[in-house]
C-alpha cells in the first residue's frame, strides 16, 4: 500500500444560474474526473493543471476538507474525512494564500499555541524550532508580529507552523506565490532539504513550474479534472520536447543558414536560432556542418522549456503512466 491512495476519485459541485427573472437552473460541474494514483512514502510530487482543472479540489479531499462523490481516498492508512482530527497529526498543509499564523501575535508565540493544538512534547517542540530557525534564517524575526512580516518571511514561517508537529505528508499550494528570488530559492533549498533528511513526503501544487523542475522527482498533470500525464520531467521533456534549439553566433550578420535537419526560427543581426528534432538530428551533426561552411564566433544550445513542453500536453494529452 502507498501512503496516499487515489482510486476512481470524483467530486462534483452544484452550481445555480439564474435563467430569466425568476427560474434558477441547476448544473452539475465535475471538478475532478475519475483520478487514481498512488503515492510511496518519501516521495517529493508536483500536481500541476491551469486554473480550475481540479488540482485544489484533490488537495482537500487528500485533507478531509472536502468528501469525493465517487471513488476512495486513503492517507496514512486513514480516511481522510472519517478521521481527519488523527490524520491531522500526521500531516501538513500550506496555502499560499491562507495563513496559519495568528495576525498580531509575534511568530514565536504563534509556534508555541501551535504546539499546544498538537500536543507536542516542549522539548521536543524547542528542539524542532531550533532547527528551523536554523534552516530557514528565522531568529531575527521570530519576535516580530505576523502583520509586520514580509511576504518571504510569512512564508518561511508557514512552512515552519506546517512542520513542526512531525508530520510524515506536507501538502503545498501554491508556497512560493508572490515571493522574490532569494525567498523562493531558500524556501525551495528547505523544502528539499526537509524531503531528503526527514523522508516527508511531499505534495506540490503550483503555476511555477521552475519549483517542480527544480524539487519533484516526479510530475502529474490535471486538466478538467484528468491526470493526463504521470511521470518524471525528463521523461514529459523526452516525449513531448522533442525540438531543441542551436543558437549560433556568427562573425557578422548573414543570411538565414541552410542545414540539413534544422531550420532558421530567429535571426537577429550575427546570431541565428536553428530548431531541430533530437531524435532525428544531433547537435554534434549541426555543428559540424556549420563549421564547415560558416565563421562561427559562439554556439549554445537550448533545451525547450518545460512551460512550452507542459503546454503540448494540455493541447494534445498524454497517456497515464500508472
């Protein structure tokens, strides 16, 4: 058995609209579609979908927030909505948009109610936090109120409140919306860190897909309400990123070059952007055969990027890899 199970998951929402002055009809919108899949112990996972495909949706059922119509969920061996105050000590949630955290307390005293609501030991509790404040750079506001805190440090201190219980699953939605680069690559380091030091397994939702590509060993993707693709980043890049991209600089400007298996996308007075598909042309060959032919002054190659590559699944689909 997995830690997080899935099978045949539905969850459907009514929804009224008003038709004429009086009448109200009544539609039934399927947020999320038959879902199945499962989750070892220790894994780190990006569940990734547009707007609406039903990645929140899964989220709070995984949690017991809300009940599937169809199908079975189980955490941890539990249910999550017949057992939600037990699976509540085994697992950690963080919305990127919902604080956790008490608005006018000091950041240490909201860790120490949270201590309380959790029943966790004070020495194991000063023993946690110490580590925290270690990791995530915490001491110098821990004493701050939550309402004076940056967006960063609220969000370092969300991930902290969701951890310092022990739980063995952390759920992440959307943790790095709004955050800058250096408070996104610290929380990312922590994260990982976390995942591979203390094995907890982690769920993550989000639009960056720069933290999947850079934490998640593994990827799904939803779309109105199906996963569509359930794999690893290279292997979604190797099926649906075929073309790579030479850029080549040239000594000066010049006309688009001609190479057998690729083609001029871009020209931009010495440098020329050539698209080729890897499988039926390498690099090397490229190369080779403009060197032969052309001054070249640089060369660099792009590897497509993994929003464009998520992009074609969306439009075209993927088989499941369950």
């Amino acid at each position: 058995m997995g830690l997080i199970e899935l099978d045949g998951v539905e969850r459907d929402f009514v929804v009224h609209r008003r038709v004429g002055r009086v009448r109200r009809h009544r539609d039934v919108v399927r947020a999320v579609d038959g879902v199945s899949f499962t989750v070892e112990a220790g894994e780190m996972v990006g569940y990734i979908g547009p707007n609406g495909a039903g990645k929140s949706t899964t989220i709070k059922m995984l949690t017991g927030i809300l009940v599937p119509t169809a199908g079975s969920v189980r955490v941890a061996g539990l249910d999550p909505q017949r057992s939600r105050t037990e699976l509540a000590m085994r697992i950690g949630v963080v919305f990127g948009q919902r604080n956790q955290l008490w608005w006018d307390l000091p950041l240490r005293d909201s860790f120490e109610l949270l201590r309380h609501m959790y029943r966790v030991p004070a020495d194991l509790h000063r023993r946690r936090l110490a580590e925290f404040v270690e990791l995530l750079d915490l001491g110098s506001f821990l004493d701050t109120p939550v309402r004076q805190l940056s967006l960063g440090q609220k969000m370092r201190g969300e991930i902290t409140a969701a951890l310092l219980h022990g739980p063995s699953i952390l759920y992440l939605d959307e943790p790095t919306i709004g955050l800058d680069v250096v408070s996104k690559s610290r929380a990312r380091e922590f994260l990982a860190r976390v995942n591979r030091e203390l094995g907890v397994t982690v769920v993550l939702t989000t639009h960056d897909l720069s933290d999947v590509e850079r934490l998640c060993s593994r990827l799904m993707v939803i779309d109105h309400g199906r996963v569509v693709y359930d794999g690893t980043v290279d292997d979604l890049k190797a099926r649906h990123g075929q073309y790579r991209t030479l850029v080549v600089d040239l000594e000066g400007p010049a006309e688009p070059l001609v190479v057998d298996g690729a083609e001029v996308v871009r020209v931009d007075g010495p440098r020329q952007w050539l698209r080729f598909h890897r499988d039926r042309t390498t690099a090397a060959q490229l190369i080779a055969a403009i060197a032969s032919t052309t001054a070249v002054v640089d060369l660099t190659i792009e590897e497509p990027l993994i929003e464009d590559v998520i992009a074609g699944v969306y439009v075209g689909g993927a088989p499941d890899r369950t």
